[in-house]
C-alpha cells in the first residue's frame, strides 16, 4: 500500500494512511467524545407540539459508518487522522446530538430514538454525506445531511430537506478540528430545528394519530 503526503498542517495533526488500511491494535488511540448542545434557558417559550419524535440513526457510506475522523485533502482524497477515533460512530453521535438538540429546544410531548423503537408519531430520518474536515487555502468542517420527516405507519414522506454546513477553522490541528466540529454540529442543529418545527406543527391533524 502506498503512503500518501499531505500538506504540513495535516502532517502535524497527525493524519493516517488512507481510510482503507486498518490501524493495528497495538497503536495507542486517542478517543473523543463528540460535543453536547448547550441547554437552552427556556424552552417553555418555543409553542407546544403535542407529538411524539423520534430521530433515527443517519444513513450514511462507507467512510462515514465508522468513528474515524475524516480529511479530504486538495487532492479529493479521504483519509482518516492517525491514533484518533470518535467514541462512538459518527452516525450514532449525530443521532444522539440531534436528539439531545430536540430535548433541549423543541416542546414537543417526547422525543426518542430508534435505538429504544418506541412508539412516535413522526419519525425524522436522515443521510448523512458529508462529515469531515477539508484541506484546502481556507481549511473548513464541512457537514452535509439530508432530513425527512416521515409517517411511521404508512412511510409516507412528509417533507425533505437538504443542509450544508461550512465551518471555518483556525488550522487542521486536532483541537482546531474539534472546535469546528462543536461549531458546526450547532449551526447544523439550530437550522434543522428552525425547518423541522414549523413541518411538524403544519402537519395535518390525520396524519397523525
């Protein structure tokens, strides 16, 4: 397998061989929990919504399945930063950030997930296909996510939507990365529930049980 060079920045934060090879047991990683959305001080002020939410898992591809931090470098390659890994998967820590999100600032009856399949009257699915850092002139945390929000019973789609977001960083070290990621997972959380409140509070009364 052959070794690819990246930029001085990437370099010095530690990158991998590319996001195919496996990284031996022996290597020591360094694992970090993904952050948590701010509490909000009131979320009384947001109007009732007497429904049932749950967020399910994102699908996502291969490269993102995994809880590798991914770079794409100037070259459109994807690969993974060396002796560093999420917690969790990155789809499961979208799915509990999200979730947490809607707990903290949407007054709706309850919100799940699909990891406890309780019952709920809307589901909000979603596809992730963007997560990672990108290497260029002006290094940004670039996240793209699909939501749908879905009637359990019938699958019927009610409404969709897609989200992009940029989030400039300082450089590709490690704690840069990581503070684009807190900043960029909140911008992405605040616009999907600035979407996704007023569908659910338009929805018609049948399409709910």
């Amino acid at each position: 397998m052959i070794r690819l060079t990246l930029t001085t920045g990437l370099l010095a934060g530690l990158l991998s061989l590319s996001g195919c090879s496996l990284i031996p047991e022996s290597e020591a990683l360094s694992v970090y929990q993904f952050a948590q959305p701010a509490a909000t001080a009131d979320a009384g002020n947001v109007p009732r919504l007497p429904l049932a939410l749950r967020i399910n898992t994102p699908q996502a591809g291969y490269a993102y399945v995994g809880p590798r931090l991914m770079v794409q470098t100037r070259d459109q390659q994807l690969l993974s930063y060396k002796g560093v890994r999420w917690s969790d998967p990155t789809p499961t820590l979208i799915r509990e950030y999200l979730a947490q999100a809607f707990q903290n600032q949407a007054n709706l009856t309850t919100v799940t997930t699909d990891e406890h399949a309780l019952h709920a009257d809307v589901h909000l699915g979603s596809d992730l296909r963007r997560f990672q850092v990108v290497d260029s002139e002006s290094p940004h945390i670039l996240i793209e996510l699909q939501a749908r929000l879905i009637n359990p019973d019938s699958r019927r789609l009610y409404v969709s939507h897609d989200f992009q977001v940029q989030q400039p960083i300082d450089s590709t070290l490690i704690q840069d990365v990581l503070q684009g990621y807190r900043q960029a997972s909140a911008t992405l959380a605040d616009q999907l529930l600035a979407w996704a409140l007023p569908q659910l509070a338009a929805l018609p009364p049948e399409g709910v049980d």
